[in-house]
C-alpha cells in the first residue's frame, strides 16, 4: 500500500462517482504487468472498465508515479556505508576492488512506422535503455531517451551518471568504479573486459570475473521485464516514444509492486465494487 498511500492524493477526482485511486493504480500496474491492450485489461471483472477509461487513467497516472515514485527510488547517490557495502559484495563474488554498480543496454521493443531512426541492430524497432544497478539488483540509474540505433556508448557518453562519477572521480573519489560490457569505454571509473583475451592469460581470467560480477545487471534486467511485461520485446508498445519512455521510467522503480501487494490491492478494489453495488442496492 507504499505506492497508493504515496499518490491517492494526487488524482484528479471531479465528482463522488469517479473511479477511485486503488482502482485506478489497479488497471496501470495491471497493463503495465500483463503487457495487452488496454481493452483486455479493462475487461477484467476486478476493474470492469472501458478502453478509453484505461487509456485516460494510463495518461493521468503516469506523469504522477514519475513525479512521486521515480525520482524517490532511482537514485545514484549511495552513502558512504552503501558503498561500502557494494564494494564488498562485488569483490567477495568476483575479486574485483571498488565496484559499487553495474550498467548495460537493454532494447525495449515499440510499435512505429517509418522511422529508421529506431531500427536496432537486431531488426526491430526500440528504444534503447541503459540501466545501471548495484549489488543488490536496485536501480540506481535508467537513460531511456534514446532510439533503438544508438549505439551504447554514445547513450553512456550523454548520460548523467558519466557526468556524476566523473565529477566525483576530479574530487578525489577514486575508489567508486561501475562495470561494463565491450561496448562501453573505458575510463577510470568504468571498466570494462578485455577484447580477443586468449584463453588461460591474465586478460581471459579477468574477463572470467568481470563477466561474473556483472551478471548482476543481467539478471535485473531480466527480472524487470519477467515481472513488467510491457517491456518485452513480444509484447511491442504502440505508443509514441517519449511515452514508451516515460512506461520504462515508472517500471524501474526497484519492488515498485511485490505480488502479494498486488494481490491486495486486488482484494481492495473488489471489496469496494461489492460494497458499491451493495450502496446502490439499497438505493433502490
């Protein structure tokens, strides 16, 4: 009940019969979970509402989980006791000194006609997404404005987390260092594997430990599309790209909606439409 206690306050509510806030939390996490059309979704006997219903709901309550959730939960910052306990998570599992995070790209698929600009290197339309977390697969950042043919390294060169750990690299933080794939540059505070490491040498076994502290990110990633299946690339958004960037804001949000949550607010909404109906019974 994080979420809804964080937001009720913030919907617009014209009269006594408008849908209330659970209900309407209820059908986004919903379309944001299952991935279909908005109709599908608003079809389901716990919500029961029209498709330009969901749609309106959708455009209300995304700018407020973005406003109130987003900018709360996806943070670079980390306290000195937080890195200290990433560096340590990260060299107890892999060997590798001062790593507090990891990042990689990661292609969300959209629906879009004739616009090239979008078109990835795997053939389909996208936005490409970096994501960087720590050890404990929290999202510390997320830089989703770009189109599916960036390449990730001009993504990590705009980004604000470059800016940010540079400046903290001038300042004298030298110990604070993020893990990369091949496709990332190589700097003081980013790391990244070797290229062509033959077998057996020193650059192939620690090629062997970045792969496996960064497999953190990965896993997040995976982990974040299982559970918002919006963002898969099965499941193609048919939504203009700066809105497909503000659904991947809101889904990045680390245990944004636990299950059992959402399975309370499920019970809630039902319990509210029988004691409506039960209201409008007596009525009669």
């Amino acid at each position: 009940m994080y979420v809804l206690d964080k937001i009720k306050d913030k919907f617009h509510c014209r009269m006594s019969s408008s849908i209330t806030p659970i209900l309407k939390l209820c059908a986004a996490l919903r379309f944001f979970a299952h991935g279909s059309y908005q109709q599908a979704i608003g079809n389901e006997f716990q919500l029961g509402l029209a498709q330009p219903t969901v749609s309106l709901i959708l455009k209300e309550i995304i700018p407020i989980l973005e406003n109130e959730i987003c900018r709360t939960h996806i943070s670079v910052d980390m306290s000195e006791e937080e890195k200290q306990q990433a560096r340590s998570k990260f060299y107890s599992r892999s060997g590798i000194p001062n790593v507090i995070g990891c990042i990689d790209g990661t292609h969300i698929a959209i629906y879009i006609t004739n616009k090239h600009l979008y078109l990835n290197r795997k053939g389909f339309f996208s936005i490409n997404a970096m994501i960087a977390c720590d050890h404990d697969m929290n999202i510390r950042f997320v830089d989703a404005r770009y189109a599916g043919s960036t390449h990730d390294s001009f993504v990590w060169n705009n980004s604000s987390l470059k800016a940010c750990l540079e400046a903290a690299h001038q300042n004298g933080d030298q110990n604070s260092i993020y893990l990369g794939d091949s496709g990332y540059p190589l700097s003081p505070y980013l790391l990244t594997p070797f290229r062509h490491a033959e077998s057996g040498t020193r650059e192939s076994i620690f090629n062997k430990k970045h792969a496996k502290a960064r497999n953190v990110v990965e896993r997040t990633i995976g982990v974040l599309k299982c559970r918002f299946r919006c963002l898969l690339s099965d499941r193609k958004m048919r939504y203009d790209p700066a809105k497909v960037t503000s659904v991947i804001r809101k889904r990045l949000k680390p245990s944004l909606m636990p299950l059992y949550h959402w399975n309370q607010l499920m019970k809630m909404a039902m319990v509210h439409q029988e004691s409506a109906a039960e209201d409008k019974l007596l009525m009669l």
